[in-house]
C-alpha cells in the first residue's frame, strides 16, 4: 500500500514533526497524538529562517521618529539624459522611505536625556570639564555632584558649563582646537537665544536667564582675550539690567535669591575683565623698546605670551581650579542653599595682601630695568590667581548645602560676598592702581558697583556696635575705599550722583567715629585702622586721601 503524500509540517506538534507525519494541529492534543495515547506539545512560535535573515542587526535599525508637518524632500532634482527623455522618478514606496526618513544626527538617542541638544563632540567636551573638576577643585564627590550634576538639568545652566568647558580647555592647554566646533557652537547658540528673549517682553524667569549666558559670553571673551568683545557684552548687560528695572519700579534684585546670584556673577564678570585687561597691558609693556619701539604685538603672539604666563605661573592650578567652581554662579535654584550666609573673608583677604606686598615691591626691588622686573613679580608670583579662587571659593561655600568648617571658628571675619568683591575691586583699581590699567570704570559700571557697596554698608550699619574690632575695622576699610573710589572718578567728571553718594559716605565715616567713643580721628589714626586689614605703604594719593578724610570728619561735602 503506497503511503499517503503530506506536505511538511512546520507548525505541528513535536511528536508529528519527528515522525514525519501530517498533523491537523488540533489542540490542546492533535488527533495522531490521541491515537497512540502520546503527551503532545507544540514548540514555541518563532519567525522562519528567511524572515530572521532580514531583520536588521542591533545597530543597524534607524530609531523611530514622529513624523513632522513639513517633512523634507529629498526628491532628486529632474535632469535630462542624453537622448532628451527625463530620469525616471523613483517609485512611490522609496519616495515614502526617503520623505520621512531623518538624518542620523536627529535620530532620537534613547540615552540622551540631556535638556538640549549636544552637537559635535558637546559630551566629550562635558565629560572632560567633570573629570577636570574632580582633579583641580578639590571637591568632594558629592559637592561635585551639586556643581556639575545641578548644572545640566536645566537647558541654561548647561549651555553655560559647556562653555565655561572651552574656556578651562583653552588656559590647560592652550589651545582649543579638539572642542572648537561644539564650544563655537554653544557660543552661537547662546547669542542666538539671547538675541530672541531680547526682541520678546521677557518674564522675570526669562531675565535671569538671559543676564546669565550674556555674564558667561563676556567672561568667555575676556579669558580668550576678546576684550572688544566682551566689552559690549558687559555694556549689553549692565543696558539690559537697567532697561529691565526701569520698565518694573517694583523689581529689586536684591529681594530674591536669583537677584543675589545676578549680582555676584556681574561682580565677577567685571573684575575678571579688569584684572585680566591689565595683566595683558602689563606684558605688552615688558616687552622691550630696543626689540619693538612701538611695542606692537599680533593676537598670536599675544596669546602664546599668555599661556606661557598661566604655565610659568606659580599658581597656576589656582586659576583652573576658579574655572573649575564656575557652575556655582548659574546653578538652578533649588541647588541653592537658601538664605545665604556671610562669607568669612579671611582667605580672601589674606590673598589681597600678598597682592598689596607684591605692589609694594615695585618700590623696594632695585633691578636693571626697574618696571619689567616689577611687573614681572606682581603676575608671576600668582597673588592675583590665589585672590580669584578665593572670591569663587567663598561664594560656592556661601550657597553649599555641606556646612563649612572654616565659619564656625570665633575667629572668623564676616562679611557679604557682593559688598567685599565690590571694595576689592576699587581697592585695586583706584588703591594700588593695578586693576582696569589704573582708569577708573566706566560710569554706568561703577554707579552699580557703587550701589550695591552702599547697600551692604548700610545693612551692616545696623548691628555694627556689636561688632568685634576687625569687624568694624573692615567696615571702615570698605566704606573708605568706595569714598576713594568716587573721588577717583569724580576728577574727570563731576557727576550729581557721584557728589550724592559722597556726601552719604562721608556721614557714615562720621557714624564709624561716634560708635569708637572719640571726639576725633586723625588721618594717621585712621591708616592705622585700614592697615590693619590692607593697605599699600607707598600709596601714590596719601595728600587726596588725608583730604577725603578731613572733609568727612569736618562734614565739609
């Protein structure tokens, strides 16, 4: 008898297949099954072999995407062949495939949860500026944590850090060319997103956000040496900030914390931009006349001086370590230890000595060429570096979550971040006459400045008689310095505001008196109290000084 003809089985029961017999796959037993009183089963369903073969390997497979509105074409544009007769078209099937399908750059990445978008080598670029916070800022693994990790969850505060990257970059290496395309383009993108809250009413949200990255571009510009540049920036800013409070009368930046935040990153931005202008101005004139009469330099140049200047530094880590704690000026709010505290201003005041000691050396140190070598201990020795990462030291302890050590002692000498930074700044620009090239600032630059010292003067007025007496003496140095300062600038241009703001400095000079219980107090006196914190020994306006402090003693405005 001929055996019945079955055609094979691929989805019959496993004692079927083995057998080589049709099955009717009835389930849960096939009728052949039943027959011979066997257990049946089926194998798990799975694709055939040519169905597998086709699949695309991990990797291969473009990620899905949402389709958009306008979806490009990517139709080929229509050319004539040889013999006159047009291309063919392609066929509607590849036309579907190539109008929605998108490029590998904007395919969606599963793993990027970043706020904004990382073109180029943007992560590598991040990736590096948290290894390099981890090596230079001494911080442990959880403050690095609150410094790096709060700054990228929001689409500003990361665009900042990546740019603050480029710039840590460039003084380590002094170059940029391995992160220049994703540090230019998160510059581009920064300008282009300022550009656009500009032309709109901005919220109060907005406004910070936009005053952050215009700080962080000048900032940027001043440590490339883009001076120009960063110079309208800082004039955009300090434009906007006014424009702002004059369309809100009721806005007040120093009722909030992100006002606080503001005002700190805008004291740094500025007297980084001072400092920095004179440190180039300095090198420019060491160069000797014989070699250069005009003493004329290309930018090249100029910045291969620089970076040997950073290298040969004797605080050199200092300075990467102060780019390194950046992140602290623009975290988002709730990383932000609320309210802030009074900073212990020892650290930074012992770095302004070393500043003050290496000024007077230019007087004390007999060389060949007397101005090169003065010039070359001030910014060689790194007082000025050691002074930068101690203002941004104590602002990131003043706003940390983890208690300082350095605060709780009875030794410790508060003050306010702003007031301090804003009478360093004047104490070395109209003082020792190092800061800004010895120019007093621009005029809209120095009434905020001026502002905010007032501001934080009077609030300390307040409990000064409990006060120990470095605490008072340090409220006098920087009341005294905000009085040369006005006086400084009034000699080119006597402004009514200028003359307001003196008068009300020369009462609270009066005030300091009453509160020491002295009839009156000499100008030697009065030098003694402000050596006590700093203080040049060759000051270069003794005479201008001894006549500020008679006429606010004697109330003469």
């Amino acid at each position: 008898m001929d055996r019945a003809v079955a055609t094979r089985s691929r989805t019959g029961c496993i004692n079927c297949r083995k057998g080589r017999v049709r099955c009717d796959e009835k389930k849960p037993d096939c009728t052949t099954c039943l027959a011979k009183k066997k257990t049946c089963s089926y194998s798990l369903a799975r694709l055939p072999l040519r169905d597998r073969r086709a699949q695309a390997l991990p990797g291969e497979q473009t990620p899905w995407a949402l389709p958009v509105s306008h979806p490009h074409q990517t139709y080929p544009p229509a050319k004539k062949e040889s013999n006159g007769r047009k291309k063919k078209q392609p066929i509607e099937k590849e036309m579907m495939i190539r109008r929605w399908k998108l490029p590998r750059s904007d395919a969606v990445d599963p793993f990027n949860v970043l706020p904004i978008k990382m073109p180029f080598n943007s992560k590598e670029l991040l990736h590096y500026y948290h290894q390099a916070v981890g090596r230079f800022s001494g911080l442990t693994p959880h403050q690095i944590n609150a410094c790096v990790g709060s700054a990228v969850k929001t689409p500003v505060a990361l665009r900042n850090t990546l740019i603050v990257a480029g710039v840590h970059h460039v003084w380590n290496t002094g170059e940029l060319q391995s992160f220049k395309s994703a540090f230019l383009s998160h510059k581009l993108h920064g300008v282009h997103q300022v550009n656009g809250w500009l032309n709109k009413t901005p919220d109060t949200a907005t406004f910070f956000k936009c005053c952050q990255i215009i700080a962080t571009l000048c900032i940027t510009e001043c440590c490339v040496k883009n001076f120009a540049v960063a110079d309208a920036h800082l004039a955009g800013l300090l434009a906007y900030m006014d424009h702002f409070s004059a369309a809100k009368p009721d806005f007040d930046l120093t009722r909030s914390i992100e006002g606080e935040l503001l005002n700190r990153y805008f004291i740094l931005a500025f007297n980084i931009m001072h400092g920095l202008k004179s440190q180039v101005n300095d090198f420019i004139r060491m160069i000797p006349k014989s070699s250069d009469p005009q003493r004329s330099i290309d930018r090249k140049k100029l910045r291969d001086m620089i970076y040997n200047a950073h290298t040969n530094e004797e605080e050199r880590l200092s300075r990467l370590k102060g780019v390194s704690l950046f992140p602290f000026f623009f975290l988002p709010l709730e990383a932000v230890k609320k309210p802030f505290r009074h900073v212990d201003v020892g650290t930074m005041l012992e770095s302004l000595r070393d500043v003050t000691k290496a000024y007077d050396m230019r007087f004390k140190r007999p060389s060949r060429d007397g101005l090169v070598d003065s010039l070359y201990h001030l910014w060689y020795s790194g007082a000025p570096s050691k002074m930068f990462v101690a203002s941004i030291d104590a602002h990131a302890k003043s706003i940390s979550h983890y208690p300082d050590p350095s605060t709780q002692g009875n030794d410790s000498l508060l003050s306010s971040w702003s007031g301090f930074n804003v009478a360093e700044g004047m104490y070395l620009t109209s003082v020792l006459g190092i800061w800004n090239s010895g120019s007093p600032p621009e005029t809209p630059l120095h009434t905020r400045g001026l502002l905010i010292l007032e501001r934080d003067l009077q609030t300390e007025l307040v409990e000064l008689d409990t006060r120990g007496e470095q605490e008072r003496a340090l409220w006098l140095w920087k009341l005294f310095v905000g009085t040369l300062s006005i006086a400084h600038a009034d000699v080119q241009s006597r402004k009514s505001f200028f003359q307001g703001l003196s008068a009300r400095f020369s009462q609270l000079i009066r005030r300091w008196i009453d509160l020491r219980e002295r009839e009156s107090i000499q100008w030697k006196n009065a030098r003694e109290v402000l050596s006590s914190i700093t203080w040049p020994v060759h000051f270069q306006k003794e005479e201008i000084a001894r006549q500020l402090w008679c006429s606010a003693i004697l109330g003469d405005e």
